[in-house]
C-alpha cells in the first residue's frame, strides 16, 4: 500500500510498578492514553527509511531503527518516509508508536511474543488507542478513557530509562484498584491520586522534570505528571480551549509544548 499514517505520541497516565522478574524485567501496571498528534509517516513500495521534520537530527536511517526493525520482523520491506515532529527520546513512546503504525500500514498480524523483541511499548501501540498494560508490556487491555484535554512540554533534554529505573526505591509498589467509571471529570479525579514511580527517580536526574511540573500545575492543570521514563509531562485540563490556552502561556526558550486530546 502506498499512504501516509499518524504514529501518535503515547502518554503513560499512570505508571505503577509492580515487581521485578528474575530476569530483570519490570512489572508494570499502566493506564495509556494516545494523542491526537504525532510523527507522520508515508508508506510505499521499495525498501528504505529516510527521515525529515523539526526532531530527524540523531533518528538512525539503518536497520537498526525500530521501523526498519519490524519491517524485517513482519518480513514486509516498505520504503518509508518519516516526518519526525515528535522529539525523542521524551517518554511518549514515538520510536514504538513508529514501528507499531508501520506495521499497521501493511496489514502485519504479530503476537505479543513477536512484538516485544522489538520493545515493551509496541503491543500498546499497535492499538493506538486507550488501554490497560500490565505485565512487562505483553497484556494489554482497551479501557472506556474519555477523551482527555491536556498539554504535553519536553525540556529538550533527554532522561537515560536504564538509570530511571536502576534509580527506584523498589519495585514492589501497588498496581491499579478498580478503575474509574463515569465522565472526564470522574477520570481526572481517579487519575490525580496515580502515581507514576519513575518521576522521583527521574526528578533526581532531571531537575527540569520539577520545573515543568509546576508551570503545569501553576496554569492549573487538574493532573500534572510525567510521562514514561520522561522526560516530557502532562497537565489535564477540563476543556481543550482551556488546554490550548495554557499551551500557549507555557511554551518558553528551549521548551516544546503542545496541547492535543488524549483518548
């Protein structure tokens, strides 16, 4: 096929670790929401990657690239042009929501098994759509999400997630209760009282992470987090008028920031 797909920019709502395998893999427990922006990609015959946009710098055009990746996996050579306009790495899951839309693109059918050779996130992105993740990433589940308005800002600077994770206190933390039903404003309730485990450990990396939070939390977001591994964080807010307001106020030297819906 021949067509231009949106591989969007994933937001780890909640983050909750849960435990630790004998292999060293986490246990995660993980309410994921998509964003109604991302990095474009244009699907055609051939074989190939090459990769423009506002954040291409530092993207690899080799196999080593996770779209090249799971082409290979899928045994399905696309030549694919990829507008990069998230930046990265950010905690939004842009190189695995790459490789998942792709592989959507074709048609490509993998199990779990097969998708988390190429990374824990990609099993969530094949959905694109709100869900449930558990495990090291392999058990996914859609959840009724509202569609969320919120703001996303990155500092523009990048937060290594082995040290992320080698940073926790422990790993043996509380998963999800009973999840929410209701409206946006029911959601944004339950989701204030989450927690994301990583943000401590990433805060005392990046003091920047702090920073971002608090100009979320000073334009008045109802939730203010960090996403993934960051560094990037989120703010809800009850309107997307009022999140693209706040947008607005919050970009600043060296910031991206953008408002968009989360479902």
């Amino acid at each position: 096929m021949t067509g231009s797909v949106l591989a969007p920019a994933k937001v780890n709502l909640t983050l909750h670790v849960t435990g630790r395998r004998a292999d060293g893999y986490h246990l995660l427990d993980s309410i994921v929401a998509f964003a109604d922006l991302g990095d474009r990609l244009t699907v055609g015959p051939g074989d190939g990657l090459i990769v423009t946009g506002p954040f291409a710098a530092g993207v690899p055009t080799d196999d080593g690239n996770l779209i090249r990746r799971a082409l290979a996996l899928a045994g399905t050579p696309r030549a694919v042009a990829l507008d990069k306009r998230l930046p990265h790495p950010a905690g939004l899951g842009g190189g695995s929501s790459d490789a998942a839309a792709v592989l959507r693109a074709v048609g490509a059918d993998l199990s779990p098994e097969y998708l988390l050779t190429l990374g824990a996130d990609l099993p969530v992105c094949m959905g694109a759509r709100a869900a449930r993740m558990r495990g090291i990433g392999e058990v996914v589940v859609p959840v009724p999400l509202p569609p969320l308005a919120a703001v996303l800002v990155n500092p523009g600077l990048a937060v290594p997630t082995g040290r992320v994770f080698a940073g926790l206190r422990t790993a043996d933390n509380p998963g999800h209760d009973a999840l929410p039903e209701g409206d946006a404003a029911a959601w944004m309730d339950w989701l204030a009282a989450q927690r994301n485990d990583l943000e401590e450990p990433a805060l005392a990396l990046a003091p920047e992470i702090a920073e971002m939070l608090a100009a979320l939390r000073a334009e008045g977001a109802a939730v203010a987090r960090m996403s993934g591994s960051g560094a990037t964080c989120f703010g809800l807010w009850p309107d997307r008028g009022q999140a693209e307001a706040a947008a607005g106020r919050l970009v600043r030297s060296g910031w991206w920031g953008r408002a968009c819906t989360l479902s």
